[in-house]
C-alpha cells in the first residue's frame, strides 16, 4: 500500500510494471525508499507530475540515520554502569 502510493495519486498503476529489490533497514525504511524511487522514476519520466507528488511529500528523502558511537561509551549515548562506591 505504501510503495504503490505514487500510483494511486496519479492514477495510473495499470500503466506500469514494477520490481523491486530492497536491502537493509527495517520494512518501514524499505517501503519509504521504494515509494521515493517510484516515484522519481514517474518524475523523471514525466516531469508535470512533481508538482502534485512533491505536494503529498513523496519527493521528499528521510535523512535521520544512526547516530555514530562516541568514544569512552557503549553507543552512541548509552554510558557504562556508574558506581559511586
């Protein structure tokens, strides 16, 4: 449902033929990147559909990723076990 949004706002699943093959992240993440590739590829194929995708925020990219591990910790903000005595 979520990766053939593009094709249900304009309307035209019928017309097109999709395989798609996703690695890493989760299912979420996966679906998100799928949604966005179909629907540059419907942009770089029409360019008058970026208007009417990019106002349902479809041309938008999700930039959070994992934030990096400090040193003198165990992740990124997760401490070792304070002792006080």
């Amino acid at each position: 449902m979520i990766a053939n949004l593009p094709f249900s706002i304009l309307e035209n699943a019928d017309e097109w033929d999709v395989d798609v093959t996703a690695r890493g992240g989760g299912v979420a993440g996966q679906m998100g990147a799928v949604r966005l590739g179909i629907a540059r590829a419907l942009v770089s194929n029409d360019a008058e559909v970026k208007t009417t995708l990019k106002k349902e925020g479809l041309m938008t990219r999700d930039a959070r990723v994992v934030e990096r591990k400090k040193f003198g910790r165990k992740k990124a903000r997760k401490r070792f076990q304070f002792s006080k005595r």
